[in-house]
C-alpha cells in the first residue's frame, strides 16, 4: 500500500493521574507469592516495567479520548466542523451499542456530515484507523479525519487479582502476567490532506500488513462463563505470543521494506508496540535495527493496547527524538495474530 496525499497532523494524548507500580501491584499479591513460592520483584524483571497509570475510578473512556481529541485540534489549528470521519478503536469500549465514537463526536462537535464508528482490531486499532481513514483521502473523499482511543487497565487487574487471591493457581499466575503490564491512556491522532497546514510534516508514505489467525487463541479478553457465573478475564500464552508475534513481525518487516523500497539502514527511526523489555529486545534483534533508532515508554507507562505506539511517537517527537525528514516505521503487532507496519517521513 502506498500513500501520495496523506498526513498526521498531529498525535496528542492525555495521561491518567493515578501512577501504579509494579511492587504495588506485587505488594497486592503477596499472598499469591507466598503460596508459589514466588520472589518478590518479578513482575520488573521479567518485563521491564517500573510503573504504569490507571485512571481514577469511574472515569469514562470518551472523557479520555474527547481530551486527546480537543488537544489534536488546537494542535493543528483545526476546527470540528472540519473533521469528516471520525473513529474510536480502543480495546476497551463504553458499551456494545451505540459506538463510543458517538459520545467522542458529540463532546468534540464534529460534522454532521462526518463517518462516525468504531473499529477493533486488538492492538493495532489506532493503526488501523489511520490506514482507514487515509483511505478515504487518498480516495478524495474527505480532507480530514481523526482515530481516538483511551484503554483502561485498572478493572481487569482488578478482577485478575481478585481471581488469584482465591485460586493461587501457578498455572493461572503464568498467564495473568500479561495482564499487570497493562497500562492506561488515551490518544488522538488527527489525518489530513496536507491542505490545513503551511508545514506539511508527517508524511504517511505507505506500510504492509501480514497476519498469522492459526493463533487467534493466545491472547484473550473478554466475557468467560462457568458454573452459570459471568465474569471478565484475560488469558495471554506469552511465550507462544512473543514466538509467533517475532516470526510474523519479520516477515512483515521483509514486505515492508520490500513496499517502501527501503533497507533497514535507510531507517532514521522506529517506534514499536509497547509490551516490555524481552519483546523489544528480540523484536530489534531478529529485524537487525539498532536500538539507538528505537524510543521506548513501557517502562513507565506499560502496555497501553492501542495508545502504546501512538502515545510514544507523540512522546518522541516532544523530546525531539524524532526529527523532520527522518524515514520513521510505525511497527505495530495485535493479538489475533495481525501485524502492521507504516512507513511515514517525518
């Protein structure tokens, strides 16, 4: 897939107030620890994640995604009225109808005229969405449109905890561990024609996309029932996540560059899904990138679904890690197992 009209505008985000830390959550769990014989300090060392943010309770996902979405505007000089298509793709969502994206554009008071929906893909929704509406523009279609999301972690931790301290199961410890990485935020990231701005940077150049479904099993969230109860869980095999979501990210990785025409050294920058120090790790290994080109934020911020990787690049550009004209790829990968990569010049 390759672009010719598109860019971003901007990306702006908005942070929850409530910081956790890993030895909180441990501290938590210490009676789990202690039946398992488990040290304490393993949830850092295992992913790299010193702390993430969790909303205060309550708190309702289209707030998140409205403030990220007021923040894109102003960025850019924008007004509501101009935005033509507008899409919430978190994970998380307010109900199974009507859409969030409803509440989102009615907080921000976008056109009537505008597409208005969500879209879920796993982690790889905000990407996704962009891919969406850049459709549209390359299309003619419409000139501007804008991807929100804000996930909340708090609640299933919550739940997954509580599930522990009654079962203190190793077998169910193995595969929750997954779930305390996970972090809070929302995101916005406004897609143009180039036509609202007199510096037109961002440049959505193209991407690739592969995906490998056989695995659609070892990641899940959602609604399990047993014994006539209904309750939320999270099951992620992380060892066959990271196996598969490495061999399926160089195999997109290859496609991508072959659809960009570029080669790895050709790459000023990276930003990446967040998940955690093995996978960025084995994820740069196998690709052959520096880790110089690479700019992390799981190790404050934890996984954030569909918020990691847009959040970070919003991050890197502010400390300047980003720079214009740099060749930067967008590596996004997604539970299912879906994997994403973008092409844009900065």
């Amino acid at each position: 897939m390759r672009y010719t009209k598109v860019y971003l505008d901007a990306i702006t985000y908005e942070l929850p107030p409530v910081v956790i830390s890993s030895s909180e959550l441990e501290d938590r769990l210490m009676p789990v620890y202690d039946a398992l014989h488990i040290s304490g300090g393993q949830l850092e060392a295992l992913t790299g994640i010193t702390e993430r943010r969790w909303w205060e309770q309550g708190y309702e996902l289209s707030e998140g995604a409205i403030a990220a979405a007021r923040k894109a505007l102003y960025a850019a000089s924008l007004d509501s009225k101009d935005i033509q298509a507008l899409i919430y793709a978190g994970v998380c969502r307010e109900n199974f109808e009507p859409a969030t994206a409803c509440r989102v554009a009615a907080g921000v008071g976008v056109n009537p005229g505008a597409a208005i929906y969500d879209i879920s893909n796993a982690c790889l929704g905000v990407m996704n969405g962009i891919l969406d509406i850049a459709n549209r523009i390359e299309l003619g279609q419409i000139k501007a449109g804008m991807v929100v999301s804000c996930e909340t972690a708090r609640e299933i931790n919550d739940i997954m905890i509580d599930r522990l301290l009654e079962e203190k199961n190793m077998a169910l410890f193995t595969t929750s561990l997954a779930t305390f990485t996970g972090g809070s935020g929302a995101v916005a990231v406004l897609i143009t024609d180039g036509s609202f701005s007199r510096s037109k940077q961002r440049r959505l150049l193209g991407g690739a996309t592969r995906t490998a479904p056989e695995f659609y099993t070892l990641c899940r969230w959602g609604i399990n029932t047993e014994d006539t109860k209904r309750f939320q869980s999270m099951s992620t095999d992380s060892v066959s996540v990271m196996k598969h979501g490495i061999a399926l990210g160089l195999e997109t990785w290859k496609e991508f560059l072959k659809e960009m025409e570029w080669d790895t050294e050709q790459i000023d920058r990276i930003i990446c899904h967040q998940v955690g120090s093995a996978h960025q790790e084995q994820i740069l290994k196998v690709l052959g990138i520096p880790k110089e080109k690479d700019f992390t934020t799981y190790e404050y911020m934890g996984n954030i679904g569909t918020v990691s990787l847009p959040i970070t690049a919003a991050l890197a550009e502010e400390y300047e890690f980003l720079q214009p004209g740099n060749k930067v790829g967008f590596l996004g990968i997604g539970s299912g197992l879906n994997c994403l990569m973008l092409g844009l010049e900065w």
